[in-house]
C-alpha cells in the first residue's frame, strides 16, 4: 500500500511538471512574444519602406540626438500607462495583451514653436516565459500608440539632460521579466530625477504562474491613489484614452535595436 501511495505520488508530480512545461511553452511561443513590454503594430523594430521614403533604422543614442544642444527651451517627460483592458483597468493580462508602460520626452522652442518629442519603450529582444526570464533588451519607437493614464513632469535643461544619460544608461540592462521590465525601466528612468517624490514602485502577480513583477495595471493604480490622496504629482497627472504623438515625417527614422 505505501509503495502503491509513493508511486501514485510519483505519477502526479511527473504530470504536474509536465503540465507546467506545456503551459509555458504554449504561453511562449503561442501567445506572449513580449511580456510586459507587449509590442503592438505601432511599435517599430525594422527598417521599412513607404512609397516615397526609406525608414532608416537608428539606436536610442542616436535618436535622442534630435534633442540636442540642450538649451533654452521648454522641457519634459511624460511616463504613459497602457493597460490591457482599456474598460477594466485591473485586469493584468487580456488575450496576449499584457500592456505596456513607456515614455514621451518633448522639447519645445518658445520663440520657434518647434516642437521635438519622441515616444519610446523597454522590450525583450526574445520572447520571454516563467522559465526563460531574461534576456538582451531592446528600444522601440512608441509614437501613436494609445496610452489610458500618464503621469508629466516639466524638467529644466539640468534635468533634462540627465533624464537623457539615464535613458540611454538603463537601456543596457538585460530584461528581465519580473525584476526589469518596461515598468522597471521607465520607473528607474524617472525616479532617477533628484529631487522628486519619487512614483511608488508596486509588484502585481502576473497571470498563470509567472510569479510577480511590475505591470501597467499597478502603474495604473498608483496614479489613481496619487491623484485622490492629495500628492503633489495630482495635478499633473491624466486619465484617458490618449495617443502618443507621431514620428516627425522629415527625420526618415525610426528607433530599433541598441
């Protein structure tokens, strides 16, 4: 009877972990080519030709050129929260939709009117799963993508050049699933800057058995906690369907691979 009770044990931890196996391969390759971090048809990572134009194919170094020399002018940072579900904000993963959190860097010249910005993101390189968690990472052009809450700080040149080091700087990490992913980078990015209060950092349990980690859906919360509990981020704070501005047409760009 006890070698009977041992072997059955046996056999349900052999199924159980089998199981477990096919559930993240099935994730992995069917439906989660990149988690938190999530790629949609607006988010660009190669070179393509329009009828008139080639796209040339640019690193987030030489992106963030665009902005340069840092002088008089206005500036800021928005941080921007794509959640899955834009009518159920709380839910964490919807079809191979897990959301994703980027930024907006913006210039303005006040005697011009030009205005510069660029939206861009933290992504997997590989598609990543419960069991392969990291991997080499890589930056993607956001412009037009929707986004359901943001968060935007004024920054002076000083700032702003920083912001500008710490984005290319964080960029270089590896990303990982559960420690640093699109939440991770864009909240390190921002949270960097001296002097603030500084965003709640807050880990969510993702879907399935992923474990936890930063997701939109916390981002998304945070905010609505800020913007009701009388932070002093609440008046710079928005919530509804936006979409990121488009790439200017005459840089012929778009940002890749580092």
């Amino acid at each position: 009877m006890k070698h009977a009770a041992i072997k059955n044990a046996n056999n349900f931890i052999r199924v159980l972990f089998k199981s477990i196996l096919l559930q993240a391969f099935l994730l992995t390759v069917l439906e989660m080519p990149a988690v938190y971090g999530h790629a949609n048809s607006a988010d660009k990572d190669s070179t393509h030709v329009t009828k008139n134009k080639k796209f040339q194919v640019l690193t987030i170094q030489e992106r963030l050129q665009v902005f340069y020399p840092v002088d008089s002018a206005d500036y800021s940072v928005k941080v921007c929260v794509d959640v899955p579900d834009n009518h159920n904000p709380e839910r964490v993963y919807v079809k191979g939709e897990p959301g994703h959190v980027f930024l907006i860097l913006t210039k303005r010249n006040p005697l011009s009117g030009e205005v510069i910005t660029q939206s861009f993101g933290f992504y997997p390189r590989l598609p990543v799963s419960c069991l392969f968690k990291q991997t080499r990472s890589k930056i993607l052009d956001n412009s037009n993508r929707e986004y359901d809450a943001s968060i935007e700080k004024k920054l002076t040149m000083e700032e702003f050049a920083f912001l500008l080091r710490q984005c290319i700087e964080l960029s270089k990490r590896k990303y990982n699933l559960k420690k640093f992913n699109c939440y991770d980078y864009v909240l390190q990015v921002f949270n960097s800057l001296p002097g603030i209060e500084k965003l709640p950092v807050t880990k969510v349990r993702f879907p399935f058995i992923f474990g936890r980690g930063g997701s939109p859906c916390g981002l998304y919360r945070d905010l609505k906690k800020l913007m009701t509990s009388g932070s002093s981020w609440s008046p710079y704070i928005n919530f509804g369907l936006s979409i990121s501005p488009g790439p200017d047409p005459s840089q012929n760009s778009i940002m890749s691979f580092k």
